[in-house]
C-alpha cells in the first residue's frame, strides 16, 4: 500500500475520508473534517472539530466561523469555496471534551496521530497556498516549531508576515483575550484583510 506522501491530493482526502486511524480514541465515530483543493491560495491551520461541527460536518460553522470570517473580510460563499481556503485541522476528528474528573475545561486536544500521519503529505500537494493563518497554539506550535504563546506569537506578527499569520482562536470564549489586546484588531486585522483581497482578487 503507498504511503501518504506517495499520494495525490485527491487520493489522500479519498483516504482522509475512511481514516480509522484513532477511532478507538474518540469519543464518536471518526469523521474527518477538512477542506482541500489544490488551487487554494490561503491555508487555515486549526485546532480539531468540535462538537457542532461534527454534527454538522462543515469547519467553522459556528460563531467562531462567523468572527474568522469577518476577520478575514471574507463572506461564507468565499470561505467555504476549497479552490480559495483550504482547511486542515491539526486533528480531522472531534476529540472529546475533557470530564469532570480531569478537572479542565473545553475540547481535548487533537491526537497527534492524525498530524503525524497526514499532515506533511497533504501540505506537499497544497502548491498554490501563499498565506498561512495558524490559529490557535497547537497549529502554531507545530508549524512555527518554537516553543512561543499565541500572545507572543500574535505580537510578533510581522516576524511571519507575510506568508504565515497567527491568530488567536475566533471563539466566544477568547473575548477576553482580545479585549486585552486591542492593537490585534487595530493594526493585524487591516493587514490580514487586505491580503486576502489580494489574493483572491
């Protein structure tokens, strides 16, 4: 059987598809989520599905989705077309969430088989892509490959610029974080969104 790197793109995401490769990990049955074409200019490096978006079956279709798209001065026909935003979560599958018991809050993080397996041969066929947005610290930790906070990592912006982004995660649960962090919106945000319009113009 050929490896991942082995494949094309359109071979791998057949693959992606039937991917069992943590099921025994995960909280439901597999179901990989991602989005692929090998003409899209901007990459969107994430965290894992959550909950609503295994039930639903599409990444970001929720309020964290609503606020990345505004951020990126995009609208939903744009973000969800794969010819212009590819989309590949650290982990393809919902996690879980972590119990009471473990006594922390929010998602599990994404296993690592699914990166390990996956990641380096699907990013090969991704040719075209000239801007990638980490979001979130697992993203940012394996492509970045230094040991950094998203703070620091979102204050040093222009160190990436302008072929790599981080961004903090869109979700609700971040409002406070960007509430201490004004200049995000005032000085990132603009530049981000003018080079979207670029490039997909």
């Amino acid at each position: 059987m050929p490896t991942p790197s082995q494949l094309s793109l359109t071979q791998l995401i057949a693959q992606i598809n039937r991917c069992q490769l943590c099921h025994e990990q995960l909280p439901l049955a597999t179901k990989p989520i991602v989005q692929l074409h090998s003409h899209a200019k901007i990459l969107i490096a994430g965290q894992a599905p959550g909950r609503k978006t295994h039930d639903i079956g599409r990444p970001f279709d929720d309020a964290s989705g609503k606020r990345l798209r505004d951020w990126l001065g995009v609208t939903e026909g744009q973000f969800y077309n794969p010819q212009l935003f590819a989309i590949l979560p650290m982990g393809f599958c919902y996690p879980g969430t972590y119990s009471a018991e473990q006594n922390k809050r929010g998602d599990k993080p994404p296993l690592k088989q699914c990166a390990d397996h996956w990641r380096q041969a699907v990013l090969a066929q991704l040719t075209q892509v000239e801007l990638t947005l980490l979001v979130g610290k697992y993203a940012i930790d394996w492509h970045l490959q230094q040991p950094t906070t998203v703070t620091e990592s979102v204050q040093q912006w222009q160190q990436f610029w302008p072929d790599t982004l981080v961004l903090p995660h869109p979700s609700p649960r971040n409002n406070i974080w960007l509430k201490r962090h004004p200049e995000f919106a005032l000085q990132v945000l603009p530049q981000l969104k003018t080079r979207v319009k670029d490039l997909l113009s």
